[in-house]
C-alpha cells in the first residue's frame, strides 16, 4: 500500500468509543466500514482524568489484524514507556509536548525504531511550544477537545494553529500529516480539513452510529 502524504484524507476511528467485551470484533467492523488507520488512545490517569488501556491490548490487534495502528499517549513519562508501545507494534507513536520529558529524544527514539514520530498539543497549548520539533516529525496531533474522554464538543477555536501549522509546514517545505482529534464527525471535518489538517480522528461519530462504513465516506468526503 502506498502511504498517505499530507494531502491525503486519513480517517482513524478511535477504539476508546468501540465495545470493549468484543474489541476483536470491533476492529474487524472499523477495517471493513474503510478505516485508514486505527487510533489507540492510551491514558494513564495522570496526564488525563481517565485510564483506558496499554501495550498489551495494543500488541493483541496488532497481531490479529492488518490495519496501520496511530497510538496516541496521553500519558505523563512516554519516555519510560516508549519501548513497550514500539515493541506493540504502534506504527505511529504521537507523545505530548506538555508531558515530562525530554521532547527531542523521545521524537528520535521513536524514529530510530522504524515508528513515525507524532507530537501532539492541547486546546490551550500556544503553538510556538512545538515549533522546535516540526523538522523532527511525522504528524502533528492538535486535540479539538481537552484530552482524556470521548464524546466531547469540538473546539473551532483550535483552527487558526492547524492554519498556522500548515503554514510553517508549507514555507520550511516538510510534509507532516496534520491530526485532529476529539469531537470530530461529518459537520466538524470539513472546516478542519479547510485549515490544514488531513487525518481525522473520529471515536463516537464512527463506532457508536448504526452504519459506520456510510459515516466514515462522510467525513472522507467533508468539504
Ligand atoms: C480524547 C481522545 C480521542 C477520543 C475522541 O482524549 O484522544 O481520541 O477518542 O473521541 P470522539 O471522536 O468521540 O470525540
Ligand atoms: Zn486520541
């Protein structure tokens, strides 16, 4: 398979919102209603007011199943837990730039295994904080909702640093993916893809409607 560029439309339904007594099933739903990639949100219940899940149920769908897994950490030392995620099978590792830790090494560890290197923000997180490391990247995650739950509102007011961060991506001539994530559904994608952002992470409007395939074509097909 060729691998998405910058400018093409990625969806990744969020596991946090699938049945958890038959995750299996539920990742085999997700791959045949056109899924891009899986996006696995890990929460340790100290960067974020909830705990979901760790590298073992990440290695389990890596091993039954082909589909491109983005793990996103929302956890306060990714640099301690790094390998167990690489050695899970993460074909995308996104850390934190407000989480604890040295930025830059944990970015080129992640490279260094054969993973792609997400850095993510918060809603109110200024964008100059991951100016630094845009040369050092593979995705920028900007969360539309503060991270730690499904099902929340998104967040316009995050739009301006997508068009700013495709901005700079433009004039420095790089080509990470630009990730939104939280609140994200067919009404809301269009707009984000307006700004600059090509992969959409989408939890509840994917995995909790009754035809998932016909949700994803709406949110690839957003304007
Ligand atoms: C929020 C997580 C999201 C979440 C999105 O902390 O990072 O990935 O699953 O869920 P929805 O799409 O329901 O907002
Ligand atoms: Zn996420």
């Amino acid at each position: 398979m060729i691998p998405p560029t910058c400018h093409d439309r990625v969806i990744a339904p969020s596991l946090l919102a699938a049945d958890f007594s038959k995750v299996g099933e539920e990742v085999t739903r997700a791959i045949r209603a056109g899924a891009d990639w899986l996006h696995l949100d890990v929460m340790d219940g100290h960067f974020v007011n909830n705990i979901s899940f760790g590298p073992t149920v990440i290695q389990a769908v890596h091993e039954h199943n082909d589909i491109f897994l983005d793990v996103h950490l929302m956890i306060s030392r990714p640099d301690r837990y790094l390998d167990d995620y690489l050695e899970a099978g993460a074909d995308l590792v996104t850390v934190h730039v407000e989480a604890d830790h040295d930025v830059a090494e944990t970015l080129r560890r992640t490279r260094e295994a054969g993973c792609l290197a997400g850095l993510a923000l918060n809603p109110a997180t200024p964008i100059a904080e991951v100016e630094p490391f845009l040369d050092q990247i593979d995705l920028l995650l900007c969360m539309t909702v503060v991270p730690g739950f499904g099902g929340q509102a998104f967040m316009p007011e995050v739009l301006p640093k997508v068009e700013t961060a495709a901005g700079w991506r433009e004039q420095r001539g790089l080509d990470f993916h630009i990730e939104v994530d939280g609140g994200i559904d067919a009404d809301t994608a269009g707009p984000a893809a307006a700004a600059g952002a090509n992969v959409m992470v989408a939890g509840s409007s994917t995995f909790r409607v009754p035809d998932m395939a016909a949700a994803i074509r709406s949110i690839r097909e957003a304007r």
